[in-house]
C-alpha cells in the first residue's frame, strides 16, 4: 500500500492560498484601471477625424498598448513594487524610505525643521489620490449607466442623458451611504465578480478580433509613433486620452500590502492584462468593421441577439467595484497621513472585527460623496468628465518616479548612472502624459488639483503646527524636571489610586501633571506617563509594541509604538502594563490630558493664514480622548494655552 507524501497538502494548501490572493488582488486592485475600457478608446478615437479613424485606431492601440507595458509592467510591476516598507506600498510607503534621519549624537534642535521641497513634492502626490477618489467613482459609473442609450423605452428620446445622470446619482448616494456598514459581503464577492468581468470583456474583444485580425499589427509601436508625429497639434489632447488606459495603475502599489507582490503580479499577468488587451484590440476591430462610425466601441462589442442590458448591468458592477477601491484607498490613506502626524484626528470607525484594514472615515466619505455626485451633476456626460480625467493621475505617477528615485539613492544606495537612468525613462514617459493632461485643466482639471491644493495645505498647516507646538511645550525646563524628585516632595500628599497622564514625548514631566501638582497638592500612588509613538513603517510587532521603565516612587514611564498602517489601543497597552505587574487598577484608573487652546500673536514660524488655519483644525479636530476611545468618566482634561 503506497502511503501519500505528507508534503502534498501542504502544496495543495499553498497554491490555494495563491489562488485566493490573485482573485482577491483582481477584486480590490484591478477595480479601477480594469473598467477603463469602458470610455478609453471611445475618448482617443473621438480626437481623430472621423476620415482619418480605421487609419488612426492602429496608432491608438499601439499607443494603448504600450503605455499599458511600460507603464504598468515595467514600472509598477517589474521595479516600484520592490520598493516595499516591510511589505506595504503606497506613497506613504515612500516617503517613509525616502526620509533620512540624522544619527549625528547631541540634543535635538531647538526649532523643528521645516518640511523640505522634496516631502512636500511627495506629499501633493498623496494629496491628488483625493481628487482621483472624487472623479474616478463619477467617472466610471457614469459610463457604465450610459450602456442604457441603446436599451430603447426611456432611454431612446433626448431626455435620456437626464434620466442617466439621475440614475448615476443614486447608485453613487447608496454606494458612499452603504460605507459605513463595511465592506464584508461585498468583498466576499469583488474577486468573483472582477474574474467574471475580464472574461466577458476579454471574450467579446477575441469574438471581433478573429473577424479582422489585422488589427494585431498595432502592436508595432511605430504606428504610435507615427501617429503622434503627423498629428502634432493633436498629440496632446490624443495622449491625454490615452492615459485613461493606466488610470489605477498607482492601485497595484498601494493595495500591495493587502495581497503581496507575487499575488498583484500573477493576477494581472495571467488575467486583467490579458482581458484588457483582447477587449482593446476588439474595439479597435470593430472600428475597423464599420469604418470608424462606432459611438461606443465597448458596448457595440455586443453580438446580436445577445441582451446588451446584462453587459450594462455587469459594467454597472464593475464600475461600483472600481469606485469601492478608490474609496476605501481614501480611507486607509487618511488614517495614514492622521498616524503620522500630517492630518487633524478624525473619526475612524472599524467596520470588520476580523480584519484591522477594514475601517470608514465619516468626513471623507461625506466629503467624496458630496463632491462626486456634484461632478456627475455638473458635467453631465463621460465625455466631459473624461476632458477632467488624467491630471491628478498622472501627477501622482510624476511624484511616484521622484519618490522612487530618492529611495534608490537613500535607501538602496544605487549608483547615481543606475537609479538617474532608469528614473529618466520613467519620468520622460510620465512626464509626457503630464503634460498631455495640462490642456483639461480648464475643462474641469482645475478640481481634482484644487482638492489637492486643500489637502497639501491642510497636511502642511498641521504637520508644521504640532512641531511647533512640541517645541513650545516639551523644550527647556520642562524636559529637565526630575519627576522622581517630584513625586517624593514634602509638600505632595501621596493619595490611593492610579493615574495614566498621556503624554506626547518619552521624555521629561509632562505639564498635565504639573499642573495638575499645582492645582491639587496630590499625587495618586501608581502613576503612568504614556506615550503613543507612531513608527515609520506600517506595522509594529507585537514583541515591541511596548516599552516599560520605572522611574521610583510609584512612577512608570511607557511607551507604545504602532505603525502608520494601525490604529492605536490604549486599552490594549493598559492591560499589557499590568501584566508587568504594575498595580493599575484598570476599573477606576483615571486619564489625564492636555486641551490645547491656541493663541495667536506668537512667533511661531508660520503664515497668518496658517496659524488662523491651524487653530481651526485644532478646535474642530478629534479629541484625543475620544481618539483613543477611553471612557469620558474616567479623564480628566488641563487646559493648556499656547501661543503660536
């Protein structure tokens, strides 16, 4: 009787667990740029003349096509994907690598650095994801919705485009309405769904592309070329739609820690590339079938006799999909930018227990929605909103390529002829497409930059505001008191209980406490200075997520370290002190707090604006109290005026 080999079902469950990844990474990071057939060629055909399209449609494929390769392939998937900080992708990913501390020995500086031209380069890249969560759920459900232009019934008179817009707004009302129910059940279904959508759009295309598969030859990039060339009044504007085609792409970085490199590369080797370029070439077949007179290619794919409703209902879907990535890219980049410093505290709610990632940001879902329905309503059509679409996306893949260089520099140590060279290429190639989108800032591109314009100088006005803060508060005496010496003076009466001061830097008395000593002449008998530090790198492990010193006399200093990928949990860090045997008594332990309250008139080193936009943020941040979800019962909140 021959026995199996034990290490089977381990491969078995090893190659599952690859499949899962891909058809997850197909559900959440191939959403976006996955539905972009729906208006891409449609846009680069309608920049041609209609005499010069069955020519022109060679050149706008090979153009699609190799902005796809080099874009996507070569420089997502084949070299910014490595950049990883330990795992996790995104901008924030990025500037993290890219910054270079000083390890030079001595007392820090007296006055807190200011941000330097290259982070905030990096930071407005962040910042134009926002613009590109606006539009791209606009953009893609609107298309999606207009596959009813040839449902006929309603949708055949000229009301028909009304009657689209309206239908958009609704679905866009109840997919940012359904955000704070989670994601769970219709992440269960993304990947699916998405595996589903690649080979129908894929089937359609190879169903046209037999017919004329003379189209193949646009995979010589020369037509491109060409193309430009004897259209150089029109290249921009030609370019500028083709870069519908890799809208999304900047998804496979920031989505990476989810699902992995191996798993983002296979899924879109093996399956959206693939259906993508079937689909591609099959318009661009059917262009050639009926002389350039299509309207829209991608629902014309359609063969007779089969319903083109089911093909709007699945693009219908898809676009949703698309739109919850983009969405809840929103999120997580908000509760990055919020961790490290950048971004006022907001409400951040978790909406999955078994899975940390799964959180809702009330204001920018609010935010996103107000403005993506607004878009819908303003602009009316695909057409127009596609004349707005690009900018932000290409700036972010301009300010990615920057980023990446810097790492390549800093972090890896290339040789300036290796990281310059390749980052050259990159950047002549995103630069290109830049500059292609420039024109559509009149047509609408002046939002998704006038949003980012707002969050760079809210991210600015905040980061440079607590440093300065930090510096008022923490410097000079305040960091030499000794608190052992404190807690042990005659005239402090030592009084039962536990106390918890939060505190913001690992160092020195913090002023709750002081004045607190000064107001009551009282010290509770287990007192806890707790600091929450937030690493530059998106996890902490657990084996070092806390540190416990005892400074005498009843007096512990802990320090609790969380990535900017996770959500603080006092609570937890608690429960961990007591179990160094520290009697914390969790039931009627008491929280103390600093309530800043700004003054202007200081010499802090900001703009008016920027001080008067500060104490804004400040007044209508989160508390840190409710930040932290501590039980308002038990805290207890010193008023703190600083002047900046």
């Amino acid at each position: 009787m021959t026995s199996v080999p034990a290490e089977k079902p381990a491969a078995s469950g090893r190659k599952a667990l690859k499949l899962g990844l891909c058809l997850g990474a197909l559900g959440v990071v191939f959403g976006d740029i996955g539905t972009s057939p729906l208006y891409t060629m449609k846009e680069c055909i309608a920049t041609l003349p209609p005499s010069e399209r069955v020519e022109g449609v060679y050149g706008v494929l090979s153009l699609i096509t190799w902005a796809l390769l080099l874009v996507v392939c070569v420089k997502y998937i084949w070299f910014v994907t490595r950049a990883d900080n330990r795992g996790e992708g995104g901008i924030f990913a990025l500037l993290a690598l890219s910054q270079v501390h000083d390890t030079e020995p001595g007392p820090p500086p007296k006055r807190p650095r200011p941000i330097g031209p290259a982070l905030l380069v990096i930071l407005f890249g962040a910042a134009l994801l926002y613009g590109d969560s606006v539009i791209t759920p606009a953009i893609t459900v609107l298309s999606a919705v207009e596959g009813l232009r040839g449902a006929g019934g309603f949708f055949a008179g000229g009301h028909a485009q009304n009657l689209i817009v309206f239908i958009t707004c609704g679905i866009l009302a109840v997919l940012f309405w359904f955000q704070h129910k989670g994601t769970e059940f219709i992440g269960a279904v993304f990947g699916p769904v998405m595996l589903f959508w690649f080979a129908v759009i894929g089937a359609l295309g190879l169903w046209h592309l037999v017919e004329s598969p003379r189209i193949l030859l646009a995979l010589n990039p020369l037509y491109g070329v060409n193309l430009l060339v004897t259209h150089p009044g029109g290249a921009a504007t030609l370019l500028g739609s083709v870069v519908l085609a890799v809208t999304g792409a900047e998804a496979l970085y920031a989505d990476m820690g989810h699902f992995g490199r191996p798993a983002i590369t296979r899924a879109w080797l093996w399956c959206a590339l693939p259906g993508l370029l079937l689909n591609y070439y099959g318009q661009g077949a059917y262009v050639l079938e009926h002389h350039g007179a299509a309207v829209n290619p991608f629902f014309e794919l359609v063969p007779p006799g089969l319903p083109r409703m089911a093909l709007t209902v699945l693009a219908a879907c898809a676009a949703i999909i698309a739109s919850q990535a983009v969405i809840s890219g929103a999120f997580s980049l908000t509760r990055s930018a919020i961790q490290l410093g950048y971004f006022p505290r907001l409400k951040v709610t978790h909406t999955s227990a078994e899975l940390a990632g799964r959180i809702y940001v009330p204001l920018v879902n609010t935010s996103l929605a107000l403005l993506s329905i607004g878009v819908v309503a303003l602009f009316g059509s695909s057409d127009r909103l596609a004349a707005a679409y690009g900018i932000a996306v290409t700036g972010t893949m301009l300010v990615t390529t920057l980023a990446f260089f810097r790492v390549a520099q800093l972090r890896w140590r290339w040789p300036l002829w290796r990281s310059l060279g390749l980052c050259a290429f990159f950047i002549v190639i995103d630069a290109a497409l830049f500059i292609s989108t420039l024109h559509k800032f009149v047509d609408g591109g002046w939002l998704p930059i006038g949003i980012a314009l707002a969050v760079i100088a809210i991210m600015h006005t905040w980061k440079t505001g607590r440093a300065e803060i930090r510096e008022k508060i923490y410097s000079g005496a305040t960091m030499d008191l000794e608190l052992s010496d404190i807690a042990k003076s005659k005239n402090i009466v030592r009084v039962p209980g536990s106390a918890v001061f939060m505190v913001a830097t690992p160092k020195g008395t913090p002023i709750a406490l002081l004045h607190h000593l000064a107001a009551n002449k009282c010290l509770q008998k287990t007192v806890v200075l707790l600091t929450i530090i937030t690493e530059e790198i998106p996890h902490v492990d657990d084996e070092e997520r806390m540190t416990l010193d005892y400074l005498g006399e009843g007096v512990w200093r802990a320090t609790g370290r969380y990535g900017y990928m996770e959500q603080p949990n006092v609570a937890n860090i608690c429960e961990r002190i007591v179990h160094q045997d520290v009697p914390l008594n969790l039931d009627a332990t008491t929280f103390y707090f600093n309530r800043e309250m700004i003054i202007g008139g200081g010499d802090a080193r900001m703009l008016e604006w920027q001080k008067n936009l500060y104490a804004f943020l400040s007044r209508n941040a989160r508390p840190v109290k409710d930040y932290y979800q501590i039980l308002p019962t038990r805290i207890i909140e010193i008023g703190l005026p600083v002047q900046l």
